[in-house]
C-alpha cells in the first residue's frame, strides 16, 4: 500500500498515514460487512419462523444471532468517526450548532423517508396489518423516542415502526451529548468529557428511574460502552499505521464472533461477546491502510458507503420475503439456499437504492464550505 517513495522499515508514508487517518477506507470496508451480517441476522428469522423445511445454517448453534453484533460494530465506528471528524472544531455554541445540525441532515431524511414508506404500506393494508399504529407511536417514532409499540398478537417492545430505529435512538443521544462537549469545550475534548458525561448520565438515570425503566434502557445501556471504545480508538489510535497488528487484532475479532456461536446466550452478554470482537475490529481496520484501487475493493467500499441505506432498506425486503412464504410461494426452494439467496437479494437491492434515496440527499444537503466537505468526508457515516 505504499508509494514507490515510501520507506522500506513497514512503516507507510505520512501521505498514506493521513489518508488512512481521514477517510478510515479500511472502516468504510467494515462498515459494509457490518450491515450483511445485520441483513443475514435478520433474513435468518424468516427463514426459521416461515420456511417449512429447517435451515441448517439459521439453526447452527447461534449463529443466526451473530448477525447481531454488526450494530456494536456500527457503534464502535460512529465513536471513532465523530470524535476524530470533530476533533478540529473550537468551542462555541456555532460550531456546536454546525456539528448537531449536519449529524441530524445525514440521519434523519433517509430515516424519515423510509419510515413513512413503511407507514403508506400499512395504510394500503399492505405491511404490518397486526400492528397497533397510534398517533403517539407515530409522532415517537419520527422523533427516536422510545414510545411503546404493540400488536394484535400482544407483542410488545420500545422499537419505533421501522424497527431497526431503534439504534438511531442511540446515536442521537451520542451526538447529543458530543454537541454539549463540543459547545462547552470544544471537539478536542470530546475524549474524555463525553465518556464522563456518558457515565453521569447513566449513574443518575439508575439512580432516578431503575435499571427497569424506558429511559435508562438508553441511557444507562451497556451498549454506551462501545461508542465510548469508538472515542478511545480516535484518540489513541486513529493517525497510526501497524498494518501487522492490524491484521492480529482483525484475527482476534473475527474469532471472537466466531466463538460467540458457541455460547448458550451471547445476546444477553452482547457487550462482552460481540461488542469487545466488534472493537478490535475497528482498530484493526484503522490500523491497516487500504486503497479502494481495485474494482472488488471499490465494491465493498461502496457498499460501506451505502451501509446506512443496507440498514435501513433491508427490513422492507424481509417483510416481502415473509409474505411470500407465509402464502406459500418460495417453499420449494431448500431453507438454506433460499437464505443465502434472499440475504444477497436484499444487501444488493438495499445498497441499489441508495442512488435513488440517500445519495441525491447527501448531494443536495452537501455542505457548501471546503471545510465543511473535509469533514463530511471524515465523517463518512
């Protein structure tokens, strides 16, 4: 990955450090393969609660469950690339008004959008007809807040209507507390007065409401831990390269998602079992420079590009391939190949419309400044 000018000790040039600094290919890479594995997860579930026949591989151990743990991967990254993006930004409340305003621009549109999709195809009788849609569930669900959500059946969960929201509660509350930091003492001092702010708050919610309450399942959630890993990466990793201790510390998170399988309840223990592997990761991603220089690798970079619309667009896919079996058509098909043929069908269509959706957003509320695009493209979330 080096230039022909480059030193001949490992070490790569600073022009290649600045580039892996700044613009994190290696995460973007990760970011894509984060988003299949929440795609596979999810496609798992349909299989085994629609398909007749028993899928060997959505049945094998947990590791229909390890899909999961892309969310802690994506929390890992959203700490590393905010706290580095920011870390420029002077104290203020302008530029503290900059940073929350561009966070909320590059979040909430797609967001919206494909919420209220999934909302006219409710009204059409389309989608989701077991579902109880209230004002109140409506109006939280636009705004991330968690809001109970209920069914005919009796199910009952905190999630908004497009389920997988549910982590942009998270990141909100994220960026959130960042903007508090930043207005207060600027970016630079995001580590540590983030983390510390982080701990308060979740100390005084266990203190007020429980560890039972709606609010502290957000606030003083173990998940909080693994932006906090992402904010730690930025200050004490970011800028380096050690391309082999990146390949060990990918090595050992890729085998500790792997062991995860094993374990009788690792969604309990997320934290340990798929938020530690999901940190190592990320360092290690951060520590190896890449080039998207070839067309396979400019593939997986645009797929970490249109990791956030993957995330978003792939539930739309798992409703239809849900009713198409609950009527019977797609049965024949045997569970296994129809999984990994439905999870394909869905990263591809969900990461295609991107160019219709989130794209032509990020063009047309692309900030104006060059320094405002430099950190857009640090960002890169």
């Amino acid at each position: 990955m080096m230039s022909p000018a480059a030193p001949t000790s490992g070490e790569a040039a600073p022009h290649d450090r600045a580039k892996a600094s700044q613009t994190f290919e290696g995460v973007q890479i990760l970011r894509g393969f984060a988003a299949m594995i929440v795609v596979f997860h999810h496609m798992c579930w349909v299989i085994t609660t629609y398909h007749p026949g028993q899928s060997a591989i959505a049945t094998f151990r947990r590791l229909a469950e390890v899909g999961a743990g892309g969310v802690d991967v994506f929390f890992c990254i959203s700490g590393l690339v905010i706290a580095h993006a920011a870390r420029n930004l002077s104290a203020g409340a302008g530029n503290a008004r900059t940073f929350a305003w561009r966070r909320l621009l590059r979040v909430l549109p797609p967001y919206w959008i494909f919420t209220a999709l999934l909302l006219l195809l409710w009204a059409a009788g389309i989608g989701l007809k077991g579902l109880n849609v209230t004002p109140g569930l409506v109006i939280a669900s636009f705004l991330l807040i968690p809001w109970p959500k209920t069914t005919a059946a009796g199910a009952m969960s905190y999630h908004p209507i497009l389920d997988v929201g549910w982590t942009l509660t998270f990141e909100m509350y994220f960026y959130a507390i960042c903007t508090i930091v930043i207005a207060l003492a600027g970016g630079r001092r995001i580590w540590p007065w983030t983390i510390a702010a982080l701990g308060v708050v979740a100390a005084l919610s266990l203190m007020t409401v429980g560890p039972d309450g709606v609010a502290s399942a957000t606030l003083a959630s173990p998940l909080l831990c693994e932006f906090v890993a992402g904010v730690l990466l930025a200050r004490f990793v970011a800028g380096r390269v050690a391309p082999a201790t990146g390949r060990l510390l990918i090595a050992l998170g890729v085998a500790g998602f792997v062991a995860s399988i094993f374990l009788p309840d690792p969604m309990t223990w997320r934290v340990l079992c798929w938020g530690v592997p999901g940190v190592l990761l990320v360092a290690g991603a951060v520590l190896i420079p890449v080039r998207l220089d070839t067309p396979l690798s400019r593939l997986f970079g645009f797929l970490g590009t249109a990791s956030y619309t993957i995330y978003l667009v792939h539930p739309f896919f798992t409703l239809i391939a849900g009713t198409l079996l609950k009527r019977g058509t797609m049965t024949q098909v045997p569970p296994d190949l129809l999984l990994i043929a439905l999870t394909v069908i869905a990263v591809a269509g969900s990461a295609i419309s991107w160019f219709f959706v989130e794209g032509p957003l990020i063009r047309l509320l692309k900030p104006r400044s060059r320094t405002a695009t430099l950190a857009q493209r640090s960002l890169r979330t």
